[in-house]
C-alpha cells in the first residue's frame, strides 16, 4: 500500500514539477537568452522552413528537439533534488544504529566463544583468563 501511495504521489509530483519548468522557470530564462523558448530549439535533419518545432512536426521533418531534452533535464534535477531534501530530512529522524560488541575468539581456532568459556567448544582447548 506504501508502494502505490508513493508512486501516485510520485506521477502527481512529476507532473507538478514539469509545470513548473515550463511554465516558471524556462520563461525567465528564455528572457535572458533573447526571448528564445527552450521548447523550440531544435536541429532539422531535412530541409524545412519551419520557425518552430510545432511546424517542422506538422511538415513531418525529422528533428533533434535538443530544447525539450534540455527541459527534462532540468525536471530531473528538481525532481533529483527535492527527493534528495526528503531523504536528508527522513534520515534525520531515524535512530542511530546501535553498535555491535566485538565476538570474543579463541585464541587457537579463532572461532566465537563465549565471553566466560573456559573451554573453546570448536577445538576443545582452553582459553587463559581475560583481565
């Protein structure tokens, strides 16, 4: 049931993020390189008039649309990021592990024994006394 909430969350999330490249942060930026939209940068492979990327489709040119591969990116690294936040912040909440006492050895067969064995039960020899 975990597993569909978060995948549910996850394709609402995704969809949220891409509106938000598109529609937030691609202008601005477009803005600065001239008015340019990332949307429309695109190498033909044939020859075409075409202006924007909408048109070299509807002429049926095939393209390398690079400008929506730029916008994925930039969708992942968001998406990237803020699962990254969520994770630190889980962590955070996580108790530390407790840590492991070291196994006491025999000193003939190196096998575990118990702390107060006077006997190692593997090789049968005795084991001296820890101070």
């Amino acid at each position: 049931m975990d597993m569909a909430v978060g995948v549910v969350i996850g394709a609402v999330f995704g969809k949220i993020v891409s509106s938000l490249v598109t529609n937030v942060i691609m202008p601005p930026i477009g803005i600065m390189l001239g008015g340019a939209d990332f949307t429309d940068f695109f190498i033909p492979l044939g020859t075409t008039t075409a202006r924007t990327l909408a048109d070299a489709q509807a002429q049926g040119v095939p393209v390398i649309a690079y400008g929506l591969f730029l916008n994925t990116i930039i969708e992942f690294l968001i998406v990237a990021f803020a699962i990254f936040v969520v994770i630190k912040q889980i962590n955070r909440f996580k108790k530390p592990a407790v840590p492991v006492a070291e196994p006491h050895l025999c000193p003939f067969c190196r096998e575990e024994v118990a702390v107060d064995a006077r006997r190692c039960p593997h090789c049968t020899s005795e084991i001296a006394e820890q101070a």
